[in-house]
C-alpha cells in the first residue's frame, strides 16, 4: 500500500526529490507553502515558485496548499493563489485567534472556492527573536485547536484540517473531531502521544456521519522534503505508522483492520480531495 503524506513542506533549493517519487512508498505528498515565514528548523522554506514547479514537474505526486496571511490577505488573494495553482490554503502566526471575525471574509471565499485550509494547532517551534519588525504573532495561543470550532460551525462547507491534533490540547481536536462534520486531522508529531491514540481511533464520532475518528484522520510526516535527513527520516515515519498499524492495530483494534488501515494512509485523503480537485 502506497501513503498519502497530507502535511509536509519543501526546503528552498530541493535534493533527493526523485529519490522520494521513486520510493514506491508515497501515492501522494501535499507540500505545505510557509514562503512567508521564512526558516525553521534548519529548513529554509521553498520560494512560492519553487514549490509550484515542484508540483508542475511530477504531474500529480504533489500538490500544494498556499500560505495564507490572515492579517494582510484579501479574499482576492485566494483567487490569486487558486489561479497559480494552490488547491488549499496553509496560515500560520497570526496575529489574533484563528476564530477571531476579521478573518471571516477570507473563509468565507475558500468556502466558495472550495479550497481546504491546513490549520497548525499546538505548540510550534520557536522562531527569531522578536526585534520591532515582525508582524507575526509568538507563542501557540492564536492557534489552538479550539477555534477551529468556530469556524466549523459558521462555515459548514469548509474544510479544514487541524495539523498535528493540537498537541499539548489535545482534548479540544478531539472535541473538533467528535461533533463537527468539516473537521478532520493529521497525525504528524503524534509520536509524542501514541498511545492516546490507541484511545480515540474507535471512537465513534458525533457529527452526523456515523464514523470512527479513524476514518477522520490523515497520515502525514510535516517533513521538511529536499533535506536529506528529513527525506530518511520520513520514509522511516512511513515505516513506523505501518508496522503499528500491522502489530499493534492488528492484533488488537478495530483500526488494525486492513479495510480501516487503508483509510488512514490514503483513503480519508482521497475522500478529502474528492472535494478540491475534481
């Protein structure tokens, strides 16, 4: 079986990327742009160019959502990001809460652009300094899972992702997740926390669709892809999640059912783009 990544990024200046489609371990990487950010954790994010071409010269393997800045966007500019080619959208550090109003225009327009916003809920790492010139916010606050709820319920047609399962408040995405249809979730930097997941991946949802939240999370890596550590490393992650599902989910879960596996690496995915890329 051959994953789809939902959250990942592009390093400025890109190695090993064949090596990567050549694999046969990935069906499918969404690339995350943070050109707007700048560097972290050693990667220096791919130029908006960069990472578009990226998607261009491997027809399919990538697509990419496009860094959405809450606090200086206009909802024109996702109409510009959906006409480069973006087919979701990807906001970090804002500068109030995701759920503060200001930024309702801009959902409102990639509601009816149908493009899926990548929301980071929990901790982040840290960043420079501040120094006068940032116009970015600090610190997880602003990006905690609990709006996401907010924008769910005004929003119904959305569809957003909570990145990473709100990590250390993890019982507001499991709220998110348990009564709010447009909600789903990526596991990336779940390792912390393996064995609450054990916990919630038979817990049968209340939003409507008589799911388990197995069937509402995504496989993704959040590698920095074009580093060659982080091209091992998630190729190891893969790995990993595999071998789980098999010796842990297999033998114990109902998620450890080939049939439930699927949906977790790749077929939530699907479901998912079902809905942006027709």
């Amino acid at each position: 079986m051959k994953f789809i990544d939902a959250h990942a990024h592009l390093c400025h200046n890109a190695k090993g990327i064949d090596a990567i489609v050549d694999s046969g371990v990935f069906e499918q990487i969404w690339l995350m742009d943070l050109s707007g950010v700048g560097s972290l954790g050693g990667c220096e994010f791919a130029t908006q160019e960069e990472l578009l071409r990226t998607v261009r010269d491997y027809d399919g393997f990538f697509l990419a959502f496009g860094f959405l800045d809450l606090d200086h966007a206009v909802p024109g500019d996702i109409d510009r990001l959906r006409d480069l080619g973006f087919v979701g959208l990807k906001p970090y550090k804002q500068l109030k809460a995701y759920s503060d109003p200001a930024y309702f225009p801009l959902y409102q327009r990639a509601q009816e652009l149908k493009m899926p916003i990548l929301f980071h809920t929990g901790l982040i790492a840290q960043s420079t300094p501040s120094d006068g010139r940032y116009t970015h916010a600090f610190g997880p606050e602003n990006m905690r899972p609990i709006h996401l709820a907010a924008i769910a319920e005004a929003f119904p047609e959305l569809q957003i992702i909570g990145g990473h399962q709100g990590w250390p408040w993890m019982e507001e995405m499991e709220h998110n997740l348990y009564y709010y249809r447009n909600i789903t979730g990526d596991i990336s930097g779940y390792l912390r926390s393996v064995p609450k997941l054990n916990e919630i991946l038979d817990r049968r949802v209340h939003d409507g669709t008589d799911r388990y939240f197995n069937e509402k999370l995504h496989f993704a890596t959040d590698e920095f892809y074009g580093n060659e550590g982080s091209n091992a490393r998630a190729l190891r992650l893969a790995k990993f999640w595999e071998s789980y599902f098999e010796f842990v989910g297999g033998l114990y879960y109902r998620w450890g059912r080939p049939e439930e596996q699927e949906k977790f690496f790749r077929g939530n995915a699907i479901e998912l783009r079902s809905h942006f890329c027709k």
